[in-house]
C-alpha cells in the first residue's frame, strides 16, 4: 500500500469522542494513532459516523474539526480541517460544535 501521509502518525492508545452534528449523538472513540494532521480511530462495530465530524481527545481535551476520509471494518481515518492542525480547539466561526462537544460528559 502506498504511503500518502505528509507526517509522521505516532501510535497511541487514547480515548477520544465524535458527534456529526448538534443533534447527533457522541460517540466514544480509540484513538489508534495520531498525527498534526490526522488520526486513525477505532468505532464500535455497526456504528456509523458522518462525513464531516468534531472529534475530542479526551487526554488533552483538543477539539478539531475532521473529516472522514477512509474505513476498513471498525477502523476510520480522519483528516483534520487545516484550521485546527495546529492544534487546539477548532476557532473557525459559525462551527459551533468543538465548544458543544468540549461542553458534554462522554456517553
């Protein structure tokens, strides 16, 4: 398989949180690896996540906005929006789900 990644992921074993939208629930995560730009995400099995996503690490408490950008089986790649590969807390107006999701206990 061809190596695409621009930097380097480094593996961890994190607990995280996703939700698609406001109305939508949180969902607890794995955090497999993890890099400035992306993580790789463990789901349980028949659960289903939208395309475009706020995803917390609970470690750190970061929240970025990220986008789907592969699956095989339970395992999910996220690309991060380029406003938040710096890291943090996703500033970009009119997203209100980054403070929405830093706001709620993990379900």
């Amino acid at each position: 398989m061809l190596e695409r990644r621009q930097k380097t992921r480094r593996r961890v074993c994190w607990q995280g949180s996703i939700t698609a939208g406001l109305t939508d629930p949180i969902l607890s995560v794995h955090i497999r690896d993890m890099s400035e730009t992306g993580a790789k995400i463990r789901l349980p099995k028949g659960v289903l996540p939208g395309r475009e996503i706020a995803f917390r690490v609970e470690r750190t408490g970061d929240i970025r906005q990220a986008e789907v950008i592969w699956r095989s089986m339970e395992h999910y790649g996220l690309r991060f929006h380029p406003a938040c590969e710096a890291g943090g807390v996703d500033e970009t107006p009119g997203e209100p789900l980054g403070d929405w999701l830093a706001d709620r206990p993990l379900s």
